[in-house]
C-alpha cells in the first residue's frame, strides 16, 4: 500500500508478536575459562539488541547456566505468554537446561546457534576460546530430546552477523506475526454460505480450537441498522475519499455510488462495534429488497476496509479471510482470488475475483466500474477494478482434509504482462514456470478450496514457518 492510501486510509493496529528470549551455555566452563562467558554474554547483548529492533515486544529472561536457571526463565516465559521462544545456545549445554522452557511454557520454540564469526583461527585458538564457536554442538541433542517429548524443532544455525542467518531468524518472526493474529483474531460471519459451495462450509468450532481464534456470528440487520444511522454528510464524505482512491469509470451510476459510500460507513461501525479482524458475508435476496440491496452494495466499504488490514470478502468465505489475515500481518496484502481461465498460448493461469479487493497489490489505480448485474449473484452497483502489479506473488489457501484438520497450501509465481477482463474484477496473469493445466490439477489435489489469497511477494518460506507454529500442515505447490 502507498503512503498516500495509509494516510487516506489508517492501518489497523494489532497486537505486537510477543517473542521470549533466552541465551544459555554451560556453568561448568566458567571457572575454568574466565574469558569465555564475558564473550557469549556480549554475542548474547547483540541477539538481544536485534530481536528488540524487529517489530515485536520482545521478553529477555538473560542467561542461564545450569538447570535450575533454566526452570526459572521457564517460568518468565509461562508468563509472558509468548508466540515464539527463541533459545540462543552459546556454546555447549545440556538439554536439561531447556527442555523445562519449552515444555512448561507450551509455546513454539525456535533454537539458534551463532557462532562469533565465519571461522575459528585455527593457529590461535585454545580450548576456551575454541567454545565460543560451539553452539552447534548441542543442537542435534536439543532436536533429539525435543523429538522424543513430543515438541517440534526448528533452529537457524549460522554467525552471529551473518545476514542470511537472520534472514532465516526473520522468517520466524513474520510466522510469529501469524500466529499473533490469528490466536487472537476476532472473525465476522454474516449472512450465510452461497448455496451449493460446499468447500466454502466450515465448521464454526474449527477455529477457535485450531488456532484460538473468535467467530462472531453476525445478521445483515447488524449491518442494517447500522446503516440506516448513517447521515448524508457521512455519505458525501465518503464519496469524496473514494474518488481520491479510485478512477471512477463512465458506467458509474451516482445513486449506486452513494449506496455503495453508505454501507461503506455502516460496515466501518460494524467493524468497530464488533472489533473485527475480518468479515465474512454472503446475502442472496430477491427482487431488491433492503438485504439484497445491503449485499451487492459491500463491495466498496468492503475493499476500503481490505485495505487498512481488515480483510472483508464475499461468498461467506471464512477460510480465505483467515488466508489473506495471514498474508496481510507479514506485509503482503492478499487479494481474493479465484482461477478465471487459462491461457495455454502464453504459459499462464488468469486469476482474479469480482468483489472486494485488496489495494495493496493493485499495479495502477484502481477502477470503479458500474454493474448492471453481479454475475452469479443478485443486485447491481459498483465494483472494484484493477490488475495486479507486475512481479512475484505467492498464494495462500486454507484448506480442509478429510478428519477437519486445516492446512496452508502456498504456490508461488510471477504476475505477467498480457490482456486482461475489464469486467469490474482483479486481475491477473500468473505464470508457474509449466503447463497451467498440469499446475491446475496439482493445485486441485491439495484440498485447497476454490478461493485463495494472492499476495505479493515469493513468501512461501513465511507461510511454511507460520504453519509451523500453528500446528497446521503446510503444502507447496
């Protein structure tokens, strides 16, 4: 998102990522090499120093030496109640120094071993010195007892100013992104399912005891009510924010225009009122009635909110706008997305969505055009139009398996120049380096559903990581 739109239009502010942090080395050493532990303490001021630079509230317990210091940070961590716990090991320790922190504290945990530099000066270094360079050695210990207690394992291994070391630390902090956001979302559902989608369907008990978050159940008379309150004022208002954002296209009906602004600002308070991280809707109708005209009428209120953060999307698709949450924490956007054609000529599937979009990934200004008619759906108004900027992308799904359980599905690929739809959607042209058909039946078989988040960026290894935190399996296509 431009500067510009953030100005127009204030990001949602969420909870920081709580990150733990604890060194630790061997007590034994320290009265037999008394330059060492002023050593480790100094690499482990740096780690400190770095991790307190990223953009999370970071607990430092400081460092242990045995296992009773262990058992006392474990029980700092327990109470920090962190999203990610990340061991530095310094030099040699015994596994009994850490295992309490990772089984007490009931938090993912994430091991790092940075030795002081590239190298040890072979000809120089006694044992002391040779020490500080023995991080890695208990690291195969930590991943065996870890394993054996039942706890995954992850670690970066590396020096301690080597870039591409805390490129991989990094990962792990976007995926504690995810993991905040999402065991503390609040998701709106209003409405109900579009008839006949049955991968669309979840069950409303899946999220919270997957990943901690809420489901706030919603009527379209919450939204209703709501927008009857709204003043003429607010409605110019908000006309007059959206025509700095958008082109408005030749087909754009004022009156629809105007309803559009109006339910903008109702879904603003609903949003508010309700404290939500994301909206979930679908509204059939019939003949023009007020929910049916309150349905076709979300796709500019729904976009601008998209845009501040708070993913809202058609179809009553729950699971996507848990995708584009986790997309959109990691400061990737995530546009709704669905597979619109294939184009064998050119190597490319053409994706995209009518409906809500996420201006972050829009590679011009994006368009309002007038619709006369939804396809697929009832009521008419305007719609957002735009193509995806030029460049990587990732997708990201969540998809369902036979016993419920959820997983990311993540494919990544390169956004191309070409034709496009001007029928009121995003759009795009994603090239996967081979035959889109063959891609297309690979992606099928995932248990993917048939929306997704397409977001900017090759971001696969942050959507890996994250899955790895929330306990969910992760699959690439």
């Amino acid at each position: 998102m431009t500067a510009s739109i953030e100005h127009l239009l204030p990001p949602k502010v969420r909870r920081k990522p709580r990150i733990g942090l604890v060194a630790g080395g061997l007590g034994t050493y320290w009265p037999q090499f008394p330059d060492l532990l002023p050593q480790l303490q100094e690499s482990a001021r740096y780690v400190s120093e770095r991790f307190q630079g990223m953009d999370a509230e970071v607990t430092d317990v400081g460092f242990i030496s045995d296992a009773e210091e262990g058992a006392v940070a474990a029980e700092r961590l327990r109470q920090a109640d962190c999203d990610l716990i990340v061991l530095f090991l310094t030099t040699y320790l015994t596994s009994s120094m850490v295992l309490p922190i990772a089984q007490r504290a009931n938090t993912p945990v994430l091991v790092i071993d940075l030795q002081p530099t590239e190298k040890m000066d072979h000809a120089s270094f006694d044992t002391g010195a040779w020490l500080a360079y023995c991080g890695q050695c208990p690291v195969p210990e930590v991943g065996n007892v870890f394993r054996r207690a039942g706890i995954p394992f992850r670690s970066v291994s590396g020096w301690l100013r080597q870039e591409s070391a805390w490129e991989r630390i990094g990962r792990w902090i976007h995926a504690a992104h995810v993991r905040a956001a999402l065991r503390h979302a609040r998701h709106g559902l209003m409405g109900h399912v579009y008839p006949g989608m049955l991968d669309v369907s979840t069950d409303l008990t899946l999220l919270p005891v997957t990943f901690g978050s809420h489901v706030e159940v919603l009527e379209f008379d919450d939204l209703r009510v709501r927008v009857d309150e709204v003043t003429d004022a607010q409605v110019a208002e908000r006309m007059a924010l959206a025509r700095e954002i958008f082109t408005l296209d030749d087909t754009v009906v004022d009156e629809d225009f105007a309803w559009g602004a109006r339910v903008s600002v109702g879904l603003d308070r609903l949003v508010d009122d309700f404290d939500l991280d994301s909206l979930a809707y679908y509204h059939r109708g019939l003949a023009g009635e007020q929910h049916e005209r309150l349905g076709a009428g979300m796709i500019l209120g729904a976009s601008l909110l998209t845009a501040r953060g708070i993913p809202a999307t058609g179809e009553y698709e729950l699971r996507t706008t848990v995708a584009q949450l986790a997309t959109q924490v990691v400061g990737a956007g995530g546009s709704f997305c669905e597979i619109q054609a294939l184009n064998f000529e050119d190597g490319v599937v053409e994706m995209g969505h009518d409906g809500p979009a996420h201006l972050a990934v829009s590679s011009r200004d994006p368009l309002l055009r007038g619709l006369g008619v939804y396809h697929g759906k009832r009521g008419w108004g305007v719609s957002v139009e735009f193509d995806v900027q030029h460049g990587p992308v990732t997708l990201l799904g969540l998809g369902q398996d036979r016993d419920g359980a959820l997983a990311f599905v993540a494919s990544e690929g390169t956004v191309v120049p070409g034709p496009l739809l001007e029928i009121g959607n995003t759009t795009s042209r994603v090239d996967f380096g081979r035959d889109p058909g063959e891609w297309v039946d690979e992606w099928s078989a995932t248990g993917i559903g048939h929306h997704w988040s397409l977001s900017i960026g090759h971001r696969a290894g942050d959507y890996a990581a994250a899955a790895s935190l929330l306990g969910i399996d992760f699959r690439q296509v």
